[in-house]
C-alpha cells in the first residue's frame, strides 16, 4: 500500500515551492525591476498574441463559410511550428525551472512527467498557440455553431499532439546540445535555416513554375499529417467517418510521441547525466608565457586595457557560436541586396546603394549591439580577478568596448565594400553621414551597456540549450534601440525628402558628441557602481 502525498498533490506542493522561492527573490529593489521588466515584455508579447487572436477567428470564419480547408490548415501549420520553434526566440524570457534540480525531491515519475508538460503548456510558445488555437475555435463556431463539439475535440487532439512533440523534440535537442561542437553544427544550421526562408521568394520567383507540380503532390502528401487532417475535417464536418479517421490518426501521433517522450524522462529520472567532462588525467607540462607575451601592446592603449581587450579576443575566438553570430548582418546583407535591383530613379526606396548601406547598418545595429549589455557573461568566476585587481573598472569596460568597436569597424567595411561591388558605390556624403550616425548610435548603446552590464549581469552557460536574460535588460535594450533608430531613421527621412543630405551630417557629429560626452561619463560612473555592485556580480557570474 502506498503512503506519502498523491501525484497531485506533489505538483501542488512544487507548484508552492517555486512560488515561495519567487516571492522571497522579490526582496530586492533589484529584482523588482527584473520582475517589472519581464512584466512589460509580457505585456507587450501579449498583444500580439490578442491581434494574432483575432485574425486567426477571422480567417478561420471566412474559411469555413467558403468550405475552403486550405486557409485553415495554413493557419494550423503555422501555430504547429510556432510552438515548435518560438522557444528558441523567446528562450531568453522562457522560464528557468531546472528539472534535473528536482530530482533531488522524491518526485514520483508521473509528478516528474505531468510538470514537464505543464512547463510546456505555460512557455510562451504554448501560451500562444492555445491562444491561437482558441481564435480558430472562435471563428469556427461562429461560422457552423452545429459542430462546435467536433471542432474542439479535433482542436484539442491537434493540442495535445503539438505539445507532446514539443516536449520530446526539446529534451532531445537539449542532450544533443550537451556537447560544444554539437552545439555550434546546430546553431549554424539555425542561422542557416533562418535566412534560407528569406530566399524562398526569390527561388519561387525563379523556379517556381517548374516546380508547381512537385509542390502539389507534396500538399497532398501533407494532408496526412495533423494539420492537414484538422484543417479538412473541420471543414468536412458532415462526414463521421472523416471526423472518426482524423481523430484515429491524431490519437496515434500523439501515443508515438508520448511514448518517446516517456522514454527520454524515465532515462533522466532514473539519473541520466551525459555531460561532457572527461575523466581526470594527469595534467601536461604547463608551457608558461610571460605576462607579455600574454597581452599585446596597442598604440595609444594603457596596458590594463590592452590587457582586456587580449582577454576578450581569446575568448571570441574559442566561442564558435559568437563568431558566427557576427556573419548574421552579411547574410542578411546577401538577401537584401538580391531582393533589391538597384535603381537611381527618384523616391526614396529607389535610391540603390544610397539606401542599401544605412538599411544594412541599421540591421547590423539590430543584430550586434545587444552584445554589449552583459559584457561579463564570459568572464564567469573570473569576475573576482576584476574586483581585485589594481585597476578602475573604466578600463576593464574601455578594453571590452574597444573590441566590440573593432568588430563595428570590421562589419562595416565588409558591409561598404560589398554594397559597392554589388551595386555601385554609395555617395561619399552618404557613407559619412551614415558613419556619423553609426558613432551616435554606438556610444549610446556603449553608455547604457556599460550600465546594465554591471546592474543586471547574467553568466552565460555553455552546457545549456536556453540563456536566460534579465527582463529588465531586454526592456532596456529595446527601448534604447527604438530611440536611437527612431532618431536616426527621421533624420534620414527628411534629409532624403528635402535633399539636404549635409544638415543631417551636421545634426549627427552634434549627437555623436554628446555621445561621447554620455559614454565618458558613464565609464567614469560605471566604476563607482561596480564597487557597489560587488556582490550581485560574484553572486551573479559564480553561479552553477
């Protein structure tokens, strides 16, 4: 006979733990902003999934007033890879709960599988497509009130399925990604992945007569999977036995995934653990180098900031994941100007290259500066070599933003060179005034980075799939980026209307100085704060 608290009850009593440790977290001013950041984010991710809401019921209405089964499986398709797929876009404001951690509880294994699919259920992306989900019921019913039944119980089985599978696929691509170099293949296939989508216009505008047929029987292939049956059975509502077959098929999908699913948390239920630490072995002969052979020496750099920025470029170079982060704006850059046949005729998306190189510096800005709002994630434990070292933390931050200023440079010249052998050569006004806004833009993202960097540090964890940010960092980030574009983006609009391309370089060398008044003060302030802030960093960075 069993004793001790039922399946729900242990959820309930886990449920209470994680509410009792945020609730104690929240004793800090700190962590109330994090929380009040994380909040706004929320917010806003909120009201997307509302207009999303209601034009899934919307569409879904029109599809099922037509009959049309093609629109609502679309629909489907796309909230199935949504909740797929978001998670790796929203990892940063995904929740932390450690799993492995609570193991050290006398869970049951049905405790332990029931929370897994709860988190999956409350992550952002699950949140999301049960919203979607409901517009689509929304819309259906609004259009054939007498199968509303049919309708849920399809869109629940489609439910189940989708979070079952996204269950499964993450805890695969977690043990896969338990490895660096496995780790850095499937971020490159990412990225990959990601801007490969963005061709498909252009090999459909090339290609996409030939292969209309091959796209055609792979439709109808599709049709078999969960989607397709959904979409067709709800709009077929007339017809049991494709009612009975859908929801046949559906049960079946969902027993497959739920099956591996079980499979993969019984293996770390039962203490899996596949990290990649080796065996002990007796350590090599260390080859020792002088401390100068150690630190370059940079003209017109003091040592402790060349000290630094040497520290930084071994550690860029041993990150593979980070240097292929800096090719994403070239990709981008690829796509954009192949999209785009450049035209010297009048208005101002026909400008060519004149428009081409503030567009692709505007997206690399998007792209590289939140780099430099947690400049200390690499440093981990090291951090307290900083506290204690004889240096001011000016100069540790100046030798961080000193590389990130010559990654700036370097992107930015492969961004000119490339425009110009492409498409022609900007104006060189245009380049300087672009250049004088890109210094603008810098010293600001520099100054506020600097500042979050010291006030809301998150360690960066190379043995897990998802890194967490500081809501309060994200928020900020954002709201810097929408200013300083924002700015940016109006000077240019009335300088290419009114053809005054010289009062905007003018007006940006103004707001590049009081930049660099801004970034002066701020490093001079950010060593001040860094003393104050002792304790949130080593607490922070030494974590795990």
């Amino acid at each position: 006979m069993r004793t001790g608290p039922s399946v729900w009850q242990q959820v309930g009593l886990v449920a209470e733990l994680r509410w009792r440790l945020l609730r104690n977290s929240l004793r800090s001013e700190r962590a109330q902003l994090e929380l009040m950041g994380t909040l706004l984010i929320a917010g806003l991710g909120a009201l997307v999934v509302l207009g999303g809401l209601l034009g899934f019921a919307a569409v879904s209405y029109a599809a099922v007033r037509r009959g049309s089964p093609q629109p609502l499986t679309i629909l489907l398709w796309s909230i199935f890879l949504v909740w797929q797929l978001l998670p790796l876009v929203l990892a940063a404001f995904a929740s932390g709960i450690s799993f492995r951690g609570l193991l050290v509880l006398p869970l049951r294994f049905h405790t332990f599988f029931l929370l897994h699919l709860a988190h999956g259920v409350l992550d952002p992306a699950g949140i999301t497509a049960l919203a979607w989900l409901a517009g689509v019921l929304v819309g259906v019913g609004l259009a054939a009130p007498q199968g509303l039944a049919a309708t849920a119980l399809l869109l629940l089985g489609f439910a189940l399925f989708s979070l079952l599978l996204n269950r499964l696929l993450y805890l695969w691509l977690e043990r896969l990604l338990t490895r660096r170099r496995t780790r850095e293949a499937l971020f490159l296939a990412f990225i990959l992945a990601m801007f490969g989508l963005q061709f498909v216009g252009l090999a459909a505008e090339r290609w996409g007569r030939s292969a209309a047929p091959l796209l055609q029987q792979v439709s109808e292939w599709m049709q078999i999977l969960p989607p397709g049956l959904v979409g067709t059975a709800v709009v077929d509502r007339g017809s049991p036995g494709t009612l009975l077959g859908a929801l046949a098929l559906l049960g079946a999908y969902a027993a497959g995934c739920g099956w591996f699913l079980r499979r993969r948390l019984l293996a770390q239920y039962r203490g899996e653990d596949v990290g990649e630490t080796t065996a002990p072995r007796p350590a090599p002969p260390a080859k020792g180098k002088a401390v100068g052979e150690l630190v370059w020496e940079l003209p017109g750099v003091s040592p402790p900031v060349a000290a630094v920025f040497s520290k930084e470029v071994r550690y860029l170079w041993r990150n593979g994941v980070a240097l292929l982060n800096l090719f994403v704006p070239l990709a981008f850059l690829v796509f954009l100007t192949m999209a785009t046949t450049p035209n010297e005729g009048s208005g101002f998306l026909n400008r060519g290259p004149d428009v081409l190189f503030p567009m692709a510096v505007g997206y690399a800005v998007l792209v590289l500066a939140p780099i430099g709002y947690n400049s200390f994630a690499f440093d981990g434990r090291g951090i307290q070599f900083f506290l204690v070292a004889p240096v001011r933390f000016r100069e540790v931050l100046l030798g961080k933003n000193l590389l990130l200023g010559l990654i700036w440079a370097v992107e930015i010249v492969v961004l000119w060179l490339w425009i110009g052998g492409y498409a022609g050569w900007p104006r060189p006004g245009l380049t300087l005034v672009t250049l004088a806004a890109l210094a603008f833009v810098l010293l600001v993202h520099f100054s506020v980075g600097n500042y979050m960097s010291l006030a809301y540090p998150r360690r960066f964890d190379f043995g897990k799939f998802r890194q967490h940010q500081s809501g309060m960092t994200a928020l900020v980030l954002m709201v810097t980026q929408l200013v300083v574009l924002g700015i940016c983006t109006l000077i240019f609009l009335v300088a290419f209307r009114s053809m005054t391309v010289w009062l905007a370089g003018v007006v940006f060398v103004v707001l590049a100085a009081l930049g660099g008044w801004l970034y002066g003060w701020s490093l001079e302030y950010s060593s001040r704060l860094a003393e104050r802030m002792r304790e949130v960093l080593t607490s922070e960075l030494g974590k795990g």
